[in-house]
C-alpha cells in the first residue's frame, strides 16, 4: 500500500492508501482508509466505509507521501 494524498476539485484534500497508482488509460482510483489530513473522518463518508472509488475527472492532482523505508535512508552528509 502506498499512502498519498488526494486533491479533489471543490473539496478538501483527502489522505488514503492505494495499492497502485493509476495509469494514463484509468477512469478512477480505489482508495482506502479515507480520512481528511489531519485524520479525523470526511464528512460525506459514513462511517463504516473503509474504501471509496473516485472518478478520475473529479481529481485535481495526487501527492505520494514518502514510505517508512524511504525516511529511514540517509543521504549523503558532508562532515
């Protein structure tokens, strides 16, 4: 799973997990785990939902947040 965040036209920016990114030839994208960004729930999703589809028209752009194994390397530092 990769965690991104989801800009979507006319609305609040949303953080999810996707298991793929969409390609060029998709229509929409399966998120799950939607939240607003600082986690707390939207408030056009019940409750019980833990996954959405979201047209692809309907997204302005989307922010792929780095994974626990990117943060941990470190780069190179001049001593």
């Amino acid at each position: 799973m990769q965690s991104v965040v989801i800009h979507i036209a006319n609305e609040e920016s949303i953080s999810c997990e996707v298991e793929e990114l969409p390609s060029p030839a998709d229509q929409s994208i399966r998120v799950f785990n939607p939240r607003r960004r600082d986690g707390l729930d939207l408030h056009y999703v019940l409750e019980d939902v833990t996954s959405l589809i979201v047209p692809l028209h309907r997204i302005t752009f989307i922010q792929i947040m780095p994974s626990a194994a990117t943060e941990d390397v470190i780069g190179f530092v001049r001593e």
